[in-house]
C-alpha cells in the first residue's frame, strides 16, 4: 500500500475542489471551470484509492471505468455506482462543441457530486492510513 503517494493524489484532488469553490464563489461565474474542476477532484480521489491499492489504471478520465478497478471491500464502490455525469466535464466541457451552455444549478450540482465522492473517498482512506 502506498499510503504517502495516495496522500499526494487526495491533496491535488482538494485542491481542485477549493479552485472550484473559489470560482463558484467569485463576483464573476465560471460554470464549465468549475464542472472540469469537479470532474477533476473525483478523478484525481478515486485515482488515490487505486494509487493506495496499487493498482495500475489507465490514463482515463472514466470514472465509472476508474471506480470499477477498485478491489472489492471499498464502501465507495457502492455509494456511487453511476458516475457519468461528472465523466462528462472531463473533455466535453473544455471545447466549444455540442455541449450546452452551463446554468448555475447544475454547476452547484456538479460541485456538490464531486465534493461528496472527495469526502466519502477521504473518509475511506482515512480508516485505511
């Protein structure tokens, strides 16, 4: 287990977390930035679980494909079973395209999804440092 580099990858994950909380926050709004953040912040949480577990994942942005490399004994796994609307804002979000403008309801939706994947995987982890 390699608890240390798995405290790196949560440490990266907080800190989008927070970025994303800044711009929610800020006088101006910045709703795909803070979808790409989200997405990014449970990405980079579950990828601390696969680190701790040693398990080797690929350059994915997939979270449901990253989720379901997690060995089995991870309450996580069951908690979010359906991560594909925060895979969306890894690519999609970043250019101009067929994605629909952001409204600010689904940026606080989309935050609040990633916010609850960082903590239910900090938790995890904490019990297994």
């Amino acid at each position: 287990m390699k608890a240390n580099e798995a405290k790196v990858w949560m440490n990266y994950a907080e800190t989008d977390l927070r970025a994303a909380h800044a711009l929610l926050d800020s006088g101006e709004f910045f709703p795909r930035q803070i979808c790409f953040l989200a997405q990014q912040c449970a990405e980079k949480a579950i990828k601390a679980i696969l680190v701790f577990e040693e398990v080797d994942f690929p350059k994915n942005h997939d979270l449901d494909r990253l989720r379901d490399l997690i060995p089995n004994g991870w309450k996580f796994k069951e908690m979010f079973p359906d991560l594909a609307e925060l895979t969306i804002w890894a690519v999609e979000s970043r250019y101009p395209g067929n994605t629909p403008d952001v409204v600010e309801a689904e940026a606080r939706e989309t935050l609040q999804l990633a916010e609850a994947v960082f903590n239910a995987v900090k938790e995890e982890l904490e019990k297994r440092f």
